[in-house]
C-alpha cells in the first residue's frame, strides 16, 4: 500500500497536466482579455470524484482556470487516487478546500439489500453545507471575472440555482453515467412510451436498482435542473450516438444545450515501464501473453458477503484463465479515512498458494485504467459503473458484467445487448440469490474462451479504436468539447 509521503508526492504532482495530447485551437489572447472561470462541483463519491477531475485536466488545456471545490477529505480522495495521466507542469486546476459538518461513516454491510452502501445519505446531507460557502466563493470571483462556468453533479444541482443570483455565472450539469441509462430514466418517468426495440427492449425492468433513500436523494436534486443552461456526458457517439440524439429530441432534452465530450479518462496514457511509481500488478502483466488475462474489481461501491466471494474465487479457479483480482470492501464509506480498518475478505484456505503463477490478487488501490490499457489484458469482470465501462470500451476491452445497484443494470444492457461487446453473469431478475462458481466459471469463459466471445472482443477493440478517434483532433467527441469551449467564453 502507498506511504503516506508518497500520496503526498502524488498529490504534488497533480497540480499539472500533459498539455501535448490537446490541441489548444481557440486563442488564448481572447480568453485573456475575456476571462472566463469554471468550478466543479462533484458529488463526493469516487466515480463522481475522478470523472470531474479528469473533465478539469481537459478544461484546464484550454487555458481556463479551474476550481475543484469540496471538503478537504474529499479533495485528498479525489488526487489520491487519480490515475491515466502524469501531469507535467504548472496547471490551472485549484482545488478548494471547504469545511462540511461531521458524518455518519459506517463500515459496508456486505448482506445489504442491492449492495449500495448506506452513507451516501449522510454524506449528501453534510455536502449540502458546501452550499454557503461555496456561494461566498462564487461572489467573491463575480467582480473580477466576465464569466463563471459552475459544472456540478447531478446530485449536486442545488448549485445551479445559486448561479442564478450572480449577473456573471451560469451551471451545467456534468452527468456521470452512460446516455443510455439517463435516456431509460426519463423514458420510464414518462410512463414508457412504445419504442422500437432496436432502442429499448419495452418488457425491459429495472425495479430494485435504488434503496428509497437514494431515490430521495436523486429527487431532491431534480427541482434545481430548471436552472441549468444546459448538460454534459461522458460519453461519444460511437458508444451512444442513437441515445444521445434521443436525448436531444424535445421530450427529453428540456430545451437545452447538449454536448457529449466523453471519453474524460486519457483514452492514451503516459509512463515508463521503466517508472518506479509502476504498480507491482503491471510488472506481472508484462510477463503474461497478449489479451490472456482477466481483470476483476466492483468498483468502489460493492461489498460481496463471504460466501459469494468463495464461489467467485472457486468459479475463477475452475475458468483456467489467468487474472488479477482486485479483492477488497467497498472503498467509499464517505471518509475514506475515518473509522475502522476495512473488512478483509476471506479465500479458501490455501487459494492465493493455488493459484499462484496463474492468477494475482491485489487487496488495495489499484491502477485500473493502466491494467485496462495493458496488452495482456483480456477482459474486464465488472460491476458495469459508468466509470468502470467508458474506461474499459475506450481501452478496447470486452467486460464479463455482473451489476450490483444503481446504474450498473442499465449499462450492462447497454454492454450487452446493445454493443454486444460483453456476456452476463446473471440476468437482474436473479440479483438476490447466490451466484454460483458453474455460472462465472461459464460467463468467463464465454468471453474468454469461445468463438462467440472472440466476436465480442473483436467488436471491443474496434470500437475502442473509433473511441479513441473521437478524442483527437477533428473527432466528435473533440469538436464537441471545443463547441462547449466557444460556448463558454462567447
């Protein structure tokens, strides 16, 4: 695990950006006598936390100032465990320290319903304090600056309502999930129009996605969306073009602006091999054939019960594929550094000796995104968070996915059915009962080592290769991006 001064050598490196894989087209003499600032507001939850940094890393290479706000302990999660990108020189990211009142951090219940932690509740409730300061530091750049850009979450959206109380700022929702997804909760709020199913299965469900307590919470933000000027997506068109141009119809866009910029992560990382900083896991990768080896983690928001981590570990041993098993709880507990020291999960005795050679398990932070983009990387055993999928699609990765809660079980029909660049472990209706080591033994495998899951890699990468594209220069995702960039400082 890091040491505590080399997280701080991190964090003292990310106050910089790789400025040659952008190309900087607007001039900067103009935004320099026009000044425009922009401000994130993310939802502090660790894949709302890294989607908004990696988004201020692209503002940023435009010359724009940024300000990253949130609590410090929140801000510290968010640089900790960046990765992808190697910043270089002085950047215009400023992060923003602002106190929130004490909170609830409970270790995670694996046995939980819908395996969603239980704090995002209190943890929304003391963010909700960032409120009075954060509009104290809106007023205080008002007079210096033509345009303030609020960026916030959509959990975060009582912000855009404050932009409306300065002549000079205007908000914009940063979604961080797939078009998809946003594209069936709209669809269902309105009572599920009939709609070919090319586009959305019309016997499709969802129920038992959200504790009520979240569907709360996802309520008490939708009020605000009124004062937005318009949306953003981690997404590009060669993922989702269908769904973002339904978003765009009048029904569902509300009349506004729309602009889909994804992938945020480096879709081309920096670094050496030859880097002291590399991760233990990827000196192992170097020594395994090319597209053998399967990756597994659940993200930062699933906790697995005893029982079900023995049938993954036995279902993983019996696929005879090789693989890197990130095994740890639920990394989000509000404070990641407060409270208990997590819960180890517990393998078959003897298992780590077993496997030894043929498989590795890792019990800490892991370098995801160098993992997906690694060459003997072969396959992406998922949970399917937002994050998780637009990472491994715009690595060329085809995923196993198995969906915990929230979004999960939209993007994986969205993987599967509609990219068919994946295989299920277990159908949603099934997400109650114990998943046994015969079906992720046979999901892997179909993936892995099949004819119909070559198919689906080779779909993987090529629609990796047109994700990528859309990023460089005269891609859509780019001229989207520098469309949101004139927007902004017209």
């Amino acid at each position: 695990m890091r040491s505590c001064s080399s997280e701080r050598n991190q964090e003292a490196r990310l106050v910089s950006m790789d400025q040659q894989q952008h190309h900087q087209k607007l001039d900067l003499n103009v935004l320099k006598k026009a000044p425009v600032v922009m401000v994130m507001v993310p939802f502090p939850a660790q894949g709302h936390l890294n989607q908004f940094l990696h988004f201020s890393r692209l503002i940023s290479a435009f010359g724009i100032p940024v300000h990253y706000v949130g609590s410090a302990t929140h801000n510290h999660q968010a640089k900790h465990r960046v990765h992808g990108w190697d910043p270089l020189t002085i950047s215009n990211i400023h992060f923003h320290d602002f106190p929130i009142p004490p909170f609830v951090t409970p270790q995670p219940n694996p046995h939980t319903p819908n395996r969603l932690p239980v704090d995002f509740q209190p943890v929304f409730e003391a963010s909700s304090k960032l409120r009075e300061p954060l509009l104290a530091f809106l007023r205080s750049l008002s007079p210096t600056t033509r345009r303030i850009v609020i960026v916030h979450d959509s959990l975060m959206a009582f912000t855009a309502q404050d932009a409306t109380s300065l002549p000079n700022a205007e908000a914009y929702t940063l979604n961080v999930t797939s078009t998809f997804a946003l594209f069936t909760y709209i669809w269902e709020f309105i009572g599920k129009p009939t709609m070919p199913k090319t586009v959305i299965p019309n016997d499709i469900s969802y129920e038992g996605c959200f504790a009520d307590e979240i569907k709360s919470l996802i309520a008490s933000q939708f009020d605000f969306s009124k004062f937005d000027s318009g949306d953003l997506y981690n997404t590009c068109r060669p993922i989702e073009g269908k769904f973002i141009d339904l978003l765009g119809q009048k029904q569902f866009s509300l009349n506004k602006r729309k602009w889909a910029v994804g992938p945020l992560n480096p879709v081309v990382l920096s670094g050496s091999r030859n880097s002291n900083r590399r991760h233990e896991c990827l000196e192992w990768l170097d020594k395994q054939a090319p597209r053998s080896v399967l990756y597994i983690s659940f993200g930062t928001t699933t906790s697995m019960p005893d029982d079900q981590i023995i049938e993954l570990a036995m279902g993983l041993e019996r696929s005879n594929q090789r693989f890197i098993w990130v095994l740890r709880d639920a990394a989000h507990r509000g404070d990641i550094y407060a409270g208990e020291e997590a819960r180890k999960a517990q393998l078959p005795n003897g298992y780590e000796e077993k496997i030894e050679g043929v498989g590795l398990i890792v019990r800490e932070w892991a370098p995801q995104l160098e993992i997906l983009a690694h060459p003997s990387t072969g396959g992406f055993l998922s949970h399917c968070g937002w994050n998780s999928c637009i990472e491994s699609i715009s690595m060329g990765v085809s995923i196993v996915a198995w969906p915990m809660h929230s979004d999960q079980p939209r993007n994986t029909t969205l993987v599967t059915e509609v990219l068919r660049i994946g295989v299920i472990v277990r159908e949603w209706a099934q997400r109650d009962e114990l998943v046994s080591s015969a079906m992720i033994e046979n999901a892997i495998n179909k993936l892995m080592a099949s004819e119909e899951g070559e198919g689906m890699k080779r779909r993987a990468e090529e629609l990796g290769g047109a994700v990528r594209e859309s990023m460089s220069e005269g891609g859509t995702s780019r001229v989207e991006l520098e469309s949101f960039i004139a927007h902004i400082t017209r």
